[in-house]
C-alpha cells in the first residue's frame, strides 16, 4: 500500500523541504521504499537542495498531461527516488497545481511512502497538496509567528479530512527565547513527534547539493530525523555510526517505471 504524506508549514522557510528529503533518507535506511514529490510548484526547491536543477521531465510536464508523472521520477545516489518540480521561470504559474489529485494515484505502487514537499502558506499549492494526501506532518520553528501560522496549517488539514500525525520542530536551539516544547504541542493541541537542532551541517549539505543525513549521517540533525523516522514507524533508534560514503555523483537517474 502506498500511503501520501505531506510536509506542510504555515510559514515559509522553517524547514519543509530539509524535513521531506531527510525523512526520507532515514526511512530508507529503515528499509523503507520512499518517494520525495515537490509540490512547490511555484518557487520549487527540491531539485535544488539534490544539486539537479535541470531534468528533461519534470512534475510541470505531468500537470499539463504531456507526460505520465511515474516518467518523471528519478533516483538519487542516496537510494531516494524523487520527482522535481521545473525551476524555470515560465512553469511558475500555480494554477497548474489543480491536477495533483488526479495524477498522484497513478503512484500507486511506486514506493510505500509519498513525501509530498508542499508549498508554504494556506494557498492553492499548499491546499492541493494537503487535499491530495492522506497524512500530514507540520513543521514549525520555536517561535510565535511560526506556530500561530502552523495551527492554521493544522485547521486546513481538517477541513481537507487530512489526518494530521504531529508537530516537527525544527532548528530548535533549546536557549530561553523560544517556545517550549510543551508551550508549542499546547498551543497546537497535537504531538511533537520530532525535535531537530538548530544545526550548521543542514546549511554544509544545502552547499553540498545533498540531503543532511546523506552528507553528514551522524549530524544532530541526522540523528534527529532517524528518531523522527523510527518513531513514526514504530521502531526504535539505535545509535551506530555510519560510514560516510563517497559523494561522488550528484546527477539524477531516470528510473523509467513501467506504466
Ligand atoms: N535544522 C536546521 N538547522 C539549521 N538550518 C536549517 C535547519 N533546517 C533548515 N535549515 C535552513 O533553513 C533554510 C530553509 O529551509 P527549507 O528550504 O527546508 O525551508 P522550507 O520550509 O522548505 O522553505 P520554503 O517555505 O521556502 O519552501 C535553509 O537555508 C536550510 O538550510
Ligand atoms: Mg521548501
């Protein structure tokens, strides 16, 4: 079965599309077969943060139906399989989003899990891609502005029927200026299901073009989203040190599934 999972935000910038990719990086190394799709059809980043700006196929072309959207799936060398939205100024027109619903199940299949990359804010592309999905994590930063907009993240995911697992917090620095844990999960009224630090080898990876927890597997940030993983599928995180290895081939292979 494969099961649609957004990361949503109320805010921009708080952490979204670092949370999708490593997530997904730690639940492959749970063995699980994991997706990442960029619904940030407007200003996407994925393909960005993977250092492949530029794939002949792309989210835009399933939109528009001049593709099947399984031709649009690549893999990475971390073993993540993921489908980037065009970065060209010309596909930014958000109005595309609108076919989402209709062509997402045709991945059925394709991995057990669906990182869907939504968009910020309470939009079009972010409520398409709450509505296109059946689980929804929130990301917010420890502070105000943030989780005031998460909880209106949170309502929308009501009113779409999408079941909403927790609250991550990321770029946490545990100093006395931002909202407690227990502060956020009240105000909320959700769990905190993950705590990822504040830490300077997210932004070492952003340069690298590589997810965090591919680059620098025993960061803070790694280990946090390993503990996020093994809780959301219920196994326990063990620390063991894990060899780094060679980051020598950044570009996307097209994976070519058969329709
Ligand atoms: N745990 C962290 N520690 C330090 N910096 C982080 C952390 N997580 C994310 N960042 C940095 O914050 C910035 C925004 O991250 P990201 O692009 O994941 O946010 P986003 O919510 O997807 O943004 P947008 O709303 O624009 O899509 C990036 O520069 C990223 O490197
Ligand atoms: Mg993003």
């Amino acid at each position: 079965m494969t099961k649609y999972v957004v990361v949503a935000s109320g805010k921009g910038g708080v952490g979204k599309t670092t949370t999708a990719l490593n997530l997904a990086v730690a639940l492959s190394n749970f063995g699980r077969e994991v997706l990442v799709l960029d619904a940030n059809i407007s200003t996407p980043n994925l393909a960005l943060h993977l250092g492949a700006p530029n794939v002949p196929i792309t989210l835009h072309d399933a939109l528009r139906g001049k593709n099947h959207i399984k031709d649009a799936a690549y893999l990475h060398p971390s073993g993540l399989k993921v489908i980037p939205s065009s970065i060209s100024i010309k596909d930014s027109d958000e109005d595309a989003i609108e076919k989402l619903e209709e062509i997402l199940p045709d991945l059925k299949g394709v991995a057990e899990v669906i990182i869907i990359d939504a968009a910020a804010g309470l939009g079009k592309e972010a409520t398409h891609a709450i509505k296109s999905s059946d689980e929804a994590i929130i990301v917010t930063n420890p502070d105000v502005p943030s989780v005031t907009d998460a909880l209106k993240t949170i309502k929308r995911c009501d009113e779409k029927g999408t079941k909403v697992l927790g609250v991550v917090v990321t770029k946490f620095r545990s100093d006395p200026y931002e909202l407690s844990i227990k502060n956020i999960e009240t105000i909320l009224e959700k769990p905190v299901i993950g705590i990822i630090p504040h830490d300077e080898n997210v932004r070492k990876s952003l340069y690298l073009k590589n997810p965090v927890g591919y680059s620098h597997p025993n960061s803070d940030a790694s280990i946090a989203y390993k503990k996020l993983a093994a809780n959301l599928i219920g196994e326990k995180y063990v620390e063991s040190i894990i060899e780094k290895k060679g980051l020598f081939d950044y570009v996307l292979t097209r994976l070519g599934f058969k329709k």
